[in-house]
C-alpha cells in the first residue's frame, strides 16, 4: 500500500485523464470506476484492476469491500480526501476508485442461434441514457447489447456507474458500422425504434426470436442506412401533447416488451 | 421591452433565488421555467406568465417563440449572455426564462369516480427521476398524479425541464399525507411497486380502475403507513445480478403495464 499526496503524482494523474477523456481511455485501453458498489462490482466480475485508490475513511468505513478491492488491485493508492476529489466525478465521492483493463468488447454473441434476445444502440449519445438502457438492459435479462463505436464510450464514469455495473456483466459488442452488422445476421427479427405515427404500435407486435430492438440517437433517431436494413417499424403509442419519452425510458419499455 | 445590465437588478435576484430556493418558491408562490420548448409549453397551457428573460441573440433565433412569449408575458427583460448565465440552470443556455406563477396543485382529481388512472408518488426525491416520471406519466395517458408534499419540490428547474412541459398539463396533487389521501379513498386500488420476491410479479396483475400505482422513495421505498393502506404489492420480475432499476424506468414500466 502506497500513499500519495501530490496531484502532481503520475498515477493520479494517470487517473484523472482517465476520468475526462474518451481518447486516453481508448489508447491506453483502460477506464475508472468509481464509488463502494461498481468498485465490488467489477472485482466480483473478474474484471483486471490495475489500481485501487481510496481515502482513509472509505477504507474505514467499508473494511470488508476495501480488503476485497485491496487484495484484487495490482497497487492500493491512499490519498486524502482533497486528491480524491480530484478523481472523483461525483459530488459526494464514496472514496473508492479502481483503474480497470478494458473488457473485451469484440467477442460476438453466441446466443443468437439460440433464439436470444438483444438490444441494438445506434448512436446513443447520452452518457447517462446509456448507463440507465445497460442496467435496464441487464434486469430484463436481455442477452447483449450491440453498440455502433460512435455511441457515446461505455467506459464514461456516468456510464459505468449509471449501468450499476451492468458493463461488468452484460455481453457488450462494439461494431463500426450497425447497419453491417444487422445485415451479416439475417436471421434476427430486428425491431426499429421510431417516433411515427404509421409505425406498428409494441402493443400489436409479437416479438420473434432470435431479436433485437433497435436504439437510435436521443434527437435523430435511427440512421437511415440503419432502419433500411430492419425488418419492422416499431413504436410506442402516445398520448395528448407528450411528443416523446425520456430514450431510457422508451428503450426499457422496448425491452420489456421484448423480453416479458 | 426593458434592459437589464446589473446583476443587482432586483428582477435578476428574484429569479436567480427562484432558481435555487424551494423555501422561496412556496413563500412567492412563483417558479422558473427555461428554454425555447418549455417557455413555449408553459404559455400554450395557459399558465401565467410574470416575466420573461431572453437574450437578443435567443430572440433573434427563435422570432416565434419570443412573440409569442413576450406577448404573454407581463413583462420583457433583455440581458446579455453573462446575466443570463447566472440565471440558467444549463450548460449551454438556450436564452429563454420565465419566471411563473405557482400553479393550482390541490384541486382534487374528478377523474377517480371515471375510472381513472394514477400515479402516486411517496417521498420521491430525485429532481431527474421526478421529471422524467412525469414526462412518462402524460406520454402514456394517467389522469393525474399525487405527490407526498416531501417529494422533491415539482417547480425544481430541472423536473420543470425533465417533465417536458408535462408539469403544466399533468394534472398533479399535492398532498400532506399520501397514506390519509389513499386511505380517505377505498374505491381506488393502490398497487404499491417493491422489490421483494414475494410480491406479485406485475405480468400477473390484471390492473382494475380506478387505480394508482404507488411509487416511493429511491433508496427507502414507500414509507411504511403508506404500503399499509395499498391494496396491492407488486413488483417488476428482475434477472441476474441486477438488483433494481432505475426509479424513473420502474416507474415507466408500472405505469406502462397499468394504461396499455
């Protein structure tokens, strides 16, 4: 165990960027978690972690997630709470924070053939949107969620703590371009998710395996390119002068509707 | 059309308090709503409108919405952008405010005796979660939703800019005690949302109106005394290692079973 007291320190610095950029987390292929429950999440997950950083209080407060975290970790950091802040991208750091080794998002999914049930996220953008869709995501128990590589990064802290740890758990596939993706597995019923009157309303829909709903972005909806290649035309019937649900929302309803 | 350049301005004061206090808003009976569709939302419901607060370069932008809005407002004040920053509760401020009077939250609902159906909400505390819930709320048709007066505060600026402008159509009650509310109404059957294995799975429930789904606090549920008065405990049937949903999907997804 380490103790560090300058923000100058590489590690902590290490940390910071990993905390605030898409494109660091990308070269050096690594990202943060942060807070008592991801933190235990992620060891509990198998997940690599490089480094533990913790103040003195979170380590008192949580012996039993500490000695956990402490034992996984590669190299236990304490740092005062002032340098925990620095970290730290909530406003009330629980001071537990692990630098993590990227998971393989590339393996495709092996359950299609078993008629699974996925999502499909098309250029979802909203770091807390995407957080919630993963943990809604994850509850339904729907099995992999395909994300088009311009979405916003998984590995966001808002994403990572928004999803309660469902990026530790849930099959997660990037891919360049949906669209190619969708069209290389005909075999899966794809559901696009569209605010249009002549779309089937999810009431009238019997979703047929294997399948996946289809997400796009929170003010543009779904590529054109994208919705081309799917099969249906799905929405949720609304009411009175609401133009739109909450993407979250209208993804978990989606989802349920999928899975129920 | 007045010009304000001070932030000493007392109708800058005024509004940067209604912004931030809870306290202030009861006393004065007044809130803030901002942004071009919220502003616009508010004025279309017919709610009264005090003043409106715009840049010259939000009203050179949208030149409907600002006559339409300086039209129903009682008074115009211009500011620079830098005033309007300590106004604005966003990141990237849009240029449109307007500070509005309370509407009526305590007619009762006439809706209960047609069958109605409602959403009520114990202790629910998130601004987030509340505005997202009453956006879902109207965009799927509940008549109404009753609120325990320590529920967040609905004239918070970002339920008002969650709920989409569904804080001026919803028809929203706001009660002292939701058990005594539910209580003093036997013919309404209360389906109260936990997360416990033993209650009934929400696929298994024929919902009967008129009806409420009660949902409660983010950390604590509902309160005790009101679970004792609901009729009904049901719950949203989870997989894996998920432990809950998020509060504004959960309730999305209850409210969703209950209209559809």
């Amino acid at each position: 165990m380490l103790t560090i007291t300058s923000k100058e320190n590489a590690q902590i610095k290490n940390a910071v960027k990993l905390k605030k950029s898409a494109k660091y987390r990308k070269a050096t292929q690594c990202f943060v978690a942060e807070g008592v429950r991801v933190c235990a999440d992620a060891a509990y997950s198998g997940a690599d972690i490089l480094s533990l950083f913790s103040t003195q209080a979170a380590a008192d407060k949580n012996p039993d997630s500490f000695a956990l975290l402490s034992e996984k970790a590669e190299k236990t950091y304490m740092v005062p709470p002032e340098l925990f802040a620095l970290l730290s991208d909530t406003q009330t750091p629980q001071g537990f924070l692990c630098v993590i080794k990227a998971l393989d998002k590339s393996a495709d999914f092996d359950t299609i053939k078993n008629g699974g049930k996925f999502l499909a996220l098309d250029n979802v953008q909203d770091p807390n949107n995407l957080g919630t869709i993963l943990r809604s995501a994850e509850a339904f128990g729907v099995d992999g969620a395909v994300m088009s590589s311009d979405c916003c990064d998984v590995y966001n802290p808002k994403v990572v703590r928004g999803s309660m740890g469902a990026v530790f758990r849930l099959p997660i596939l990037s891919v360049n371009s949906l669209s190619d993706w969708l069209s290389a597995r005909p075999q899966l019923n794809t559901y696009a998710a569209v605010v249009e009157p002549s779309a089937v309303p999810v009431t009238k829909i019997s979703f047929h395996t294997p399948c996946a709903v289809v997400i796009g972005n929170e003010g543009n909806g779904i590529r054109p390119e994208t919705a081309a290649v799917c099969r249906h035309r799905i929405t949720i019937p609304m009411n009175g002068k609401a133009e739109s649900l909450n993407a979250s929302v209208a993804a978990a309803v989606l989802m349920w509707e999928m899975v129920k």
